[in-house]
C-alpha cells in the first residue's frame, strides 16, 4: 500500500463527495484505510506463513485459542472471533486438525456441542510466529506517539460498537 495508492483513493472519494454532496468522504477514507491496512497486514502474515501449511486465517484461528483462558472453544465462538461462516469455519477447523495443530471433542455435559482444544503442537506453531510478528507489530507503530494509538483504539473500538448496532442490510429484490 504505497502512498500513491492511498492518494488515489482520497482523490476518488472526493470526486464521490463532489457528485454526492452528502457523502461523508473523510469516514469513508477512514474506513477504506482501515480495510486497506487490513488487507495488508493479512498479505504480509500470508507472506511470513508461506513455508509453512498454515493460511493466514487458519493462523488468526490458532491465535484465538491461543488467546483463550481456557484452551478450548467451540466452532461458533471461532465463527464470531474470526468473522468466517459457520461453513468456512470447518474448512479451517479441518485443515487444523489434520495438521495436528487442534482437536475436536464433543462437550461431556452436552453433546450436542464440539469444543475445539489447541495441541502442544499447535502452542509450538504460534510460538515460532509471535516473536517475529511482534516485532513487526513494533516497527508498524514506531512512529506513532503513545497518545495517538490510545485515541486511535478508542476510536476503533467505538467503531466496532457502532457497527455491530447498524441494523444489517436486508435483501433487495428486483422489480
């Protein structure tokens, strides 16, 4: 993501404005920067995982139950953590446990539910990463000030929050 790119994309949005006036062009950069970083970061870890035969969602799902106080959860709370599907979930869930980096068991006290429970080999996998995208994580925010990533992550977080209040966009159908 080069600046070029970034400039391109306020340009464009503020032709939008032009033709729009209501649009909000500096949200709207906001959130397509944010994507954009996203999206890079991804590509970046994909890069990092590429001897490996992890993707880069399948290294963010090890990560959450790394995360996890317990070292199980279950594929719906995987589902939310992860933003994937339910279907996209068990691909992944499926390609960890033949890797060996995860188990799957079903719930002693209700068998209806499957926990997924995070190997030593699995530990051993995110521990040969984290040092590495730490110091990524690091080099990423050098520039910005202590102060500034505080408001920056609040004002993240109260994005996250407004977002999940939106009422979600139904279905239109054609005439």
């Amino acid at each position: 993501m080069g600046v070029s790119q970034v400039a391109r994309l306020e340009a464009g949005l503020r032709r939008i404005g032009g033709r729009v006036p209501a649009f909000p062009v500096q949200e709207a950069l906001t959130l397509r920067l944010v994507a954009l970083l996203a999206r890079g970061l991804a590509g970046r870890l994909d890069d990092a995982l590429a001897g490996t035969a992890l993707s880069e969602v399948e290294f963010r799902a090890l990560m959450v139950l790394f995360s996890r106080d317990e070292t199980e959860t279950t594929p719906s709370d995987l589902s939310d953590a992860l933003a994937q599907s339910p279907a996209g979930v068990t691909r992944i869930t499926d390609q960890l446990q033949a890797l060996g980096l995860i188990t799957r068991t079903v719930d002693a006290a209700d068998r209806r539910r499957v926990l997924l429970h995070l190997t030593s080999a699995g530990e051993q996998q995110v521990g040969l990463f984290l040092p590495a995208m730490s110091q990524s994580i690091e080099a990423l925010f050098d520039g910005v000030a202590p102060a500034d990533r505080h408001r920056l992550q609040q004002s993240l977080r109260q994005l996250c929050l407004g977002l999940e209040a939106l009422p979600r966009a139904t279905s239109r159908s054609s005439p």
